[in-house]
C-alpha cells in the first residue's frame, strides 16, 4: 500500500471550492474562484499547482462530469512533451452525505514520464483514509491505458488524461496593478508597475483571453451520476488535492 502524504506545508487544497451539484440537473454553483500559481511554490512545480475543478453534465441526462486541471500555463512549444508527474496522487474527492468529508475518491497516477505515459484510474471508491493523509485504493486500477486518449466504457467511467486548451477572460494587467502581491515573479507580467492611475478593470465586453494558445493538463471523468450519489442524496461536494 502507497500512502500519500500532504507535506506539512501545504493545507489541503480546494481549487474551486465545494462545489453544489444537483444530482439528477447537474447545477453546479461553484463557492470559490479558480486558483492558478497562487504560491511561489506551485509556481515552481506546476506538476502540483491545482488549476481549476469542475463539475457538469455529462454526455447522457444520467452522467455527470469531473474535472481537474493543472501545470497552466503551458505553452504551445512546451505543450506536445508536457506530461504528468508519476510521484504524484492526483485525487477528486466526494461528500455524497453533507459532512465536508470525502465519502468517495477518485484516484489518478500515472506511470513514466515520456511519450509512452500511462495514466491509471482508480474508482470511485470508499477512500482507506480521509484527510490530508491518502492511502493508494487497492486494486488494480478500473481504467488504464494511454495518455491522451479517450479510455474506459461508455457506460461506467471514461477517462481522458492529457494538454487541453485553457481560456481565461479577464483583465489581468489591471489584476496585478491593483493587486502586486498576485502577479508572477517570472516573465513579462511579473515587470508591471504596482499601481497605475486608474483602480478600475477594463469595461465589460473588453476583456480579453490572456491564456490565449496557453494550455493545461487535464484530467478529465466521466461516469453515470449513481456511481456518485448515495441513498438518493440530490447534492454532492467536490474537490481535488494533489499529493506527494
């Protein structure tokens, strides 16, 4: 049995927050923002730097869809080698009962670094640990195969692990000016000045999608809304961690 350890340093992560998910509408009302390169840390291991988490309707009124993403920004040079790190658990974690506490878990590793990269899913399943302290699923693995490629059943679980485009609509120079403290330390955003003249964000409409031909790493769940649910719960919780 592997366990996986949250360094002592880094809190448990909820990128995107508990997420409300109706679980015969698929509504999805997200709690808090995304959450991209917001320590010097994950800045300078992206491998471990959670993105976003998302929840939607899947394919059929009885799916649902799980997805977290990670490493942006990828570049268009860096994003046909970019792969996922094999010494890290990727996990989603469910609360089908309302107590803030996983009830499920979605386990995602991947084994080798190069092109030849396979990713392994485990779950969902009841989780030998909860916490900030993870426990590998025993087992062999409910779906594996290649990175980049569209794995699993129809009808369970899907799977599809690799760089996807990652569009992000905001006026982010403004963000930094008004906010020095958010901005890079590396490249041509981390050199705007602190503060500029105006406090205000560009009018609506002008925003633009400065992640534009950036990607990311996704990994991406399909799987019927039973797998998930219990007792006929109508709401679930959401979230995703990355541990070594």
């Amino acid at each position: 049995m592997r366990v996986f350890p949250i360094p002592r340093h880094r809190s448990l992560r909820i990128s995107a927050g508990i997420l409300a998910v109706a679980a015969l509408a698929a509504l999805v009302v997200p709690a808090l923002g995304s959450d991209h390169q917001d320590t010097p840390e994950v800045e300078l291991s992206p491998r471990m730097d959670i993105n976003d988490v998302y929840a939607f309707p899947g394919s059929s009124d009885n799916r649902i869809v799980l997805v977290m993403t990670t490493s942006s920004p990828l570049t268009p040079g860096q994003t046909p080698t970019a792969r996922f790190d094999p010494d890290l658990l990727y996990q989603i974690k469910v609360d089908n009962d309302g107590d803030a506490t996983e009830d499920l878990v979605i386990q995602v590793t991947f084994e080798g670094t190069g092109a030849n990269q396979r990713v392994h899913v485990r779950g969902p399943a009841a989780p030998e640990r909860t916490g900030v302290v993870s426990s590998l699923l025993s087992g062999n693995p409910d779906v594996s195969g290649p990175v980049d490629q569209v794995l699993g059943s129809a009808t369970a679980v899907q799977a599809f692990a690799g760089p996807r485009d990652d569009p992000f609509f905001l006026d982010l120079e403004q963000f930094f000016r008004i906010l020095p403290d958010r901005k890079p330390v590396t490249g041509a955003l981390s050199q705007l000045p602190d503060q500029s003249s105006a406090s205000t964000f560009r009018p609506a409409g002008q925003a633009v999608d400065y992640l534009r031909g950036i990607n990311t790493l996704a990994i991406v769940l399909e799987m019927p809304e039973s797998q998930l649910t219990a007792g006929g719960t109508a709401k679930l919780g959401v979230w995703g961690t990355i541990s070594r």
